[in-house]
C-alpha cells in the first residue's frame, strides 16, 4: 500500500511538473496554426501503432509539418467522434477545402480535379499560354525593344 501512494505521488509530481511546463509555454492555452483534417488524424494514429520505432513522435511531427507538441496530443488523445459527428466534420472539412482551393485558384494554381468538379476554376488567363498572359505596358514595352537592341548580332 505504502509503495502505491509513493508511485501515486511521483506520478503526481511529474503530472504537475508537465502542466506548469504546458502553462509556461502556452499561456493562453493549446491553440496550434495548422490544424490536420481527421484523415491525416487516423494516419498519424495508424503509423504510429503499426511501426512505433520508424514512426515516433519526431520523425511524425516531421513529416506531417506540426510540432512535437501537436503529435503527442495526438497520440495521447483517445476520443473518437459518433456518426452524427462524423458528418458533421466532413462537412465542415470540405467546406474549408472549397475555400483554400478557391484562394489557391485565384493565384493561378491549378485545383485537383475533385474540386474543379465542385466549380472551383481558376482565372481564364492562366489557361492562355504564358506569352500572351503577359502585356506590354509602356514600360516593359521599352525594356523589351532596349534588350532588343543588345542582342542585335546583325550590326557586328
């Protein structure tokens, strides 16, 4: 029984050791940048149970871009959403998809074909070819007859 409350207490201290590290580090709470759909979730989970010594905290948080931090909560966390929830993510996951790929296609980056068939289709101007996207301002006009001139062989 004594030798219980002495791992009990040790455990405690460690437990209150990591949350004022936590507190420190994370003042305002655990709010990471880049957040990781529920696919990406289930293959951090999956990697990690099937080959724990290819795939620890690090070499995941490495691969997937997201700090160590954001893998052990990850791994440690053992909630899983009900069907109702489960759509409900869906849901809101393809909807954030639509809108990064609406920002991505109107700088000019061509979207996968899943969200072309949702209409999301990039300016017209960048299926012209590349010399003709471009117009000559008076500026670039002048430049180009100026370089023109430069690489002229024929007065040599």
């Amino acid at each position: 029984m004594e030798e219980r409350e002495e791992i009990s207490s040790r455990t405690s201290k460690h437990w209150k050791a990591q949350k004022a590290a936590l507190k420190a580090k994370f003042p305002d709470g655990w709010q990471p940048r880049k957040k990781l759909s529920p696919d990406a979730l289930a293959g951090i989970r999956a990697l990690h149970t099937q080959f724990p010594d290819q795939f620890p905290s690090k070499v995941l948080a490495e691969k997937f871009k997201v700090s160590p931090e954001a893998i052990r909560r990850i791994l440690k966390s053992k909630w899983t959403p009900n069907e109702e929830q489960e759509l409900e993510r869906q849901e809101r996951w393809f909807k954030r998809g639509k809108q990064v790929w609406s920002r991505w296609a109107q700088l000019g980056i061509k979207p996968p074909t899943k969200w072309r068939r949702e209409g999301i289709v990039r300016d017209p101007i960048w299926n012209q070819k590349k010399g003709d996207r471009q117009q000559k301002g008076p500026r670039r006009a002048a430049t180009a007859d100026a370089h023109d001139g430069l690489f002229d062989r024929s007065e040599s």
